[in-house]
C-alpha cells in the first residue's frame, strides 16, 4: 500500500525553490506582523486603548519619516508678497515675507523684521531675516545641508539674543540658512531667524529674489 505520506506528495508536486529574496520578504512580512501584534496586547487593555492602538498601529505599519532637518512645514504661517518700498544698495529684495519691511540696510548687510516689531535694534537678527555676504574669513557653509536650487540650506545653529541668552527653540526649530553660490565665487546667506514661519521652499523663493550689487560688502569674523 502506498504511504499516505507518498500519496500527498504526488498530489502537491514537487516544491518549488524559494529565493533568498524571497526568503527576506517573508521574513520581514513576519516581522512586521509581530510588532503590530505586540503592539496590539501592550495596549489593548489600557484606559487608552482605542486612541493609543490606532496610533501605535500606525506607527508600525508607516514607513520612517525624513529627518527633522529636511522636513518642509506643510502649510506655512506667513506668505511672500512684492517689496514695495524703497531699495538699499547692497542688496535688493523681490519678495518679504507678509508684514515684513526693510529694518536696516548697511553695505554689509540687509534686515528684514515685522513691522510692529519692538526690537529696532539693527544688529539684532531676533525674529528677523538678515542678508548679508559670508564673512572673508569664510569659505562656503561649513556643515552639510540639503542641496537646493543654487545653494544649500542648514538648519542653523542656536542664536543668541543680544543680552546673551539663547532662546528655547520650539519643536527643535532654530531657525534656517540659505547659502547661495554668486557667480563671483562668493556666498550669499538668508539668515532665517526661528519661529519666522516660512517653509523650506519659501526661503529658497526668498533667496532667488535677492539681488547683490557692487557696494556689498563682506564682513570680517
């Protein structure tokens, strides 16, 4: 009498060879599935449950979201318009954000700052935009950034205030710096201070709209 087992066999076929890529895939279905479903007991019984188990679930089953760094905020605070106003000489300007004038304007640099703004100090950069050219003793940014458009964009160290202090920077947000290469090899920076509220992309239509003429001048330190 055939073996049962035997009989199985014959009806199955044989069995197919399966890839290592395959293999990976399915290993990592598994994977996949088990976080789900640990997440699924650790919170199924807590006071929390319908809301923390569509999030925990969520997160499991989500791809990993771009670094903070690189991040462009989906709606922004604040929108671009024309500059209507008189020009400086170093640098003229196509757009500022809403609200915004020109607050100072040097040879060596450019503030743009709210127009009810209590702090009318020109070197201070607080809640304000500054344009200026990279310092003499500067070479190009000195960290990595995202590439854009003519330039790169960093997010910027933490500032301080004029009295020395350095303001907390809410949902790691310190504010933005837009390097853009000039055709005579030097770089111009659009120092966005935190909190401003525009977007990645906005800083960059900022910057395209920055014009450097002859009376720039750079700084030194």
């Amino acid at each position: 009498m055939t073996d049962l087992r035997d009989h199985f066999n014959e009806i199955a076929g044989p069995m197919p060879a399966v890839s290592g890529d395959q293999a990976d895939a399915d290993l990592t279905r598994g994977r996949r599935a088990l976080r789900r479903r640990r997440v699924v007991q650790s919170v199924a019984g807590s006071a929390f449950g319908v809301a923390a188990l569509a999030a925990a679930i969520a997160v499991a089953t989500s791809t990993p979201s771009a670094p903070a760094d690189d991040r462009v905020t989906a709606t922004a605070s604040v929108q671009l318009v024309a500059y209507q106003g008189e020009q400086p000489k170093g640098f003229t300007v196509d757009k500022v954000p809403d609200g915004y004038s020109i607050e100072a304007s040097e040879t060596g640099y450019l503030t743009l700052a709210p127009k009810n703004s209590s702090d009318t100090n020109p070197d201070s950069f607080v809640g304000k935009v500054a344009i200026m050219l990279e310092s003499k003793d500067q070479n190009g940014p000195s960290r990595e950034g995202k590439k854009v458009e003519g330039g790169v964009l960093l997010k910027s160290l933490p500032g301080e205030t004029p009295d020395g202090k350095v303001p907390a920077a809410q949902d790691g947000d310190t504010g933005r710096e837009l390097w853009l290469k000039q055709p005579s090899g030097i770089w111009l920076i659009v120092q966005v201070w935190q909190g401003v509220g525009l977007t990645d992309s906005q800083i960059v239509e900022l910057g395209a709209g920055v014009h450097v003429h002859k009376d720039a001048q750079q700084g030194v330190g």
